[in-house]
C-alpha cells in the first residue's frame, strides 16, 4: 500500500527539483553572454560582477514561479537590445567619457533603453497587467544591457536604466489609457 | 471520468506549474486512482501497478514546468503514464531474458566445475581405498599390479578371474558406501 503523505512530500523534491533544472536552462543563455562581456580587459571585474547578479537573479525568479520565469524571458528579450547595440559601439571605439562622442553615445543608449522598455510594457501588459511583472523584467533588462554597455562608460549604464525605466512608463500609460 | 474532474486535475495542474507548491498534494489526491487504474490496466501486477503509478505521478512533478496549460492536463498526464507503463513492460522483458543467462552460465561455472573436480576426487579415494583391500590376486586379476598385464591378450581363464575380481570389488564397494 502507497503511503501517500510519503508520495506527497517526494512528489514535491520532484518538482522543485525540476523547476530548478527548467531555471538553470538560461545559464546556455547568460553564460556566454557574460563571458563576451568578460573578454574585455577593462570592465572584467564589473562584467563578472554584473553577470553574476543577472545570472543569480534570473535562475531565481524562473525557479520561483511561472510571472517570475516569463518577466525574465521579456526582460532578456528586452535586455538584449542595449546588450548588443552596447557591445556593437564598443567595438566601433564609442565611449561616454570622449567628449565629442559624448551626446551620441548618451543619445543611443538612452534610446536603446526606451526601446527596451517599451517591449517589456507591451508584453508584461498583454500577459499579464501587473507593475510588478513590468519592475521584474525592467530589472533583468537593464541588468542585461549595462552588461553590454559596461565598455561605454557608466553614463551609457545610468542612460539605458533611465531609458527603460521611461520607455516602460510611458507604454505602460499608453496601453491603460487605450484600454480605458 | 466527469468533465468536472477533469478541470479539477487541470486546474490543480496549472496552479502547480505557476508555482503554487501547495496543490502538489491536491493533484495528488485527485490523480492518484485514476494513475493507478491506469497502470493496472498496463501492467497487470498490482505491486508493480503501485510502483509505476508512483514514478509516474513524481515524472509529472518533475515535468509540471513545461506542462502546456492551453493542453489537457490529463492527456498530458496520460501521455506520461503510457510512457512508464511501457518503460516498466521494456524493463521485464529484459530482466526475463537475464533469467535465462544464469542456467547458460551455470554450465561454464568455474566454481561448479570445482565442486565436480572435488566430487570426482573424493570418488577417486574412495576407489583407491576399496581396491587397496581387495586380495593382491584380484589387484592382479583387474590388471592395476602392472601395466603389461593389463595389455596382455586376455584369456578365458584370465577374463573369468577378472570378471569374479570385479564381483568382490562391487561388493566391497556396496559394503563400504551402499548402493549409490
């Protein structure tokens, strides 16, 4: 005879077991991801730093539940935007601190953040229309573009934060107004 | 199976898979008979029908992440138990046919051709022990004093001494060990 309060509590290491391996999943993702960031010698330590965070926080909220593990989803889509097009001007010399790149540089990585932030408003809203799900993933994308943005200088960082942040906003209000 | 229960065991599964650890031991009460009859229709053994229920309902667990919510959760559920079920008939097959290879092997035993080699060496003694107390005559009449004797053509006389010496070896050998 099958004790069931026994079955139960396996039942549970089961699932939380197989939640974790459905989290640790995006590791494939982050790690090369942060890696790339790594390869550059002078934001080694702040990458790795960055990385870490992200990593830690992405496997810990898609462990937590199904909002958590979609805000990540969006955030990372939304996230990757500034990633590349950070790692891109990098690559291209782009740096906050020059003074005659200076506004470009400014200029790009806050749109890069509106951009960001408008895609998480319009998702997170569709699926589900809780500022909650928008904060989470707004948090995981702006963690995602300063890991692209590191090598353009920390100004480019607080551009793209505040771009999401906005963009995120502003969609936000759109979207209920519409809806309204 | 009623369309209510059906959306009981749905629902409880899409609550679990969004994270909701208490509904482990709701699903579970509302799965478990009818895994169980499941797996008894599969495999017949009700100890084994206990124990491929189980892995099933702990695969469903471990698998709740990935359920698909706009798919039935008993097909879903059903699709699991069909894959154990089968599992668990593949497994008996194999271990009937690891049955068999003990009886081939037995054959090749190094430890049984011991114990024939032992056997044979105890019946060995045993004869030498039987012969040493026959008559030198009779020792002589079976051809053990010399091999030229043994090779010698046999007369009628020769042949009748030799056939009364095994007479009076076979009775020493009843008295000595009995019939066997």
């Amino acid at each position: 005879m099958v004790n069931l309060d026994e079955l139960s509590v396996r039942g549970l290491r089961a699932y939380e077991v197989g939640r974790m391996r459905a989290a640790l999943r995006v590791c494939l993702v982050l790690a090369p991801a942060v890696l790339l960031c790594a390869f550059e010698a002078r934001t080694r330590e702040a990458c790795v730093c960055v990385g870490v965070l992200l990593l830690g926080l992405s496997v810990w909220l898609r462990w937590r539940d199904r909002n958590g593990f979609e805000a990540v989803s969006t955030g990372l889509w939304a996230g990757g935007i500034p990633y590349a097009l950070g790692l891109v001007l990098g690559r291209l010399g782009v740096h906050c601190g020059a003074e005659e790149l200076a506004v470009y540089c400014w200029g790009f990585s806050g749109l890069f953040g509106l951009v960001a932030g408008a895609i998480i408003a319009a998702r997170e809203t569709r699926q589900r229309p809780r500022a909650s799900g928008i904060a989470t993933a707004a948090a995981i994308s702006i963690l995602a573009g300063t890991l692209g943005c590191l090598r353009l200088g920390l100004a480019s960082v607080l551009a793209v934060t505040l771009g999401t942040v906005v963009g995120a906003f502003i969609r936000r209000e759109r979207r209920g107004d519409a809806n309204a | 199976m009623n369309t209510a229960d059906r959306k009981v065991i749905h629902d409880a599964m899409v609550r679990l898979s969004d994270g909701d650890r208490s509904q482990v031991r709701e699903l579970l009460g509302a799965l478990w008979p009818i895994l169980l009859a499941f797996a008894r229709r599969g495999v017949g053994h009700e100890q084994d029908a206990e124990d491929v229920a189980q892995e099933t309902f702990l695969r469903i667990c471990s698998r709740i992440s990935d359920f698909d919510r706009s798919r039935d959760g008993l097909s879903w559920a059903f699709g699991i138990a069909k894959y154990e079920v089968l599992t668990h008939r593949r497994r008996l097959r194999r271990q009937s046919q690891a049955v068999d290879l003990p009886e081939m092997a037995l054959a090749e035993d190094p430890a049984r051709s011991q114990e024939a080699d032992l056997i044979a060496h105890e019946l060995e003694l045993a004869l030498e022990g039987v012969l040493g107390k026959l008559q030198p005559s009779d020792r002589a009449a079976l051809g053990l004093e010399s091999i030229e004797a043994r090779a010698a053509p046999a007369s009628a006389a020769a042949r009748k001494r030799r056939q009364r010496a095994l007479e009076r070896l076979r009775s020493l050998w009843r008295r000595l060990y009995g019939e066997s």
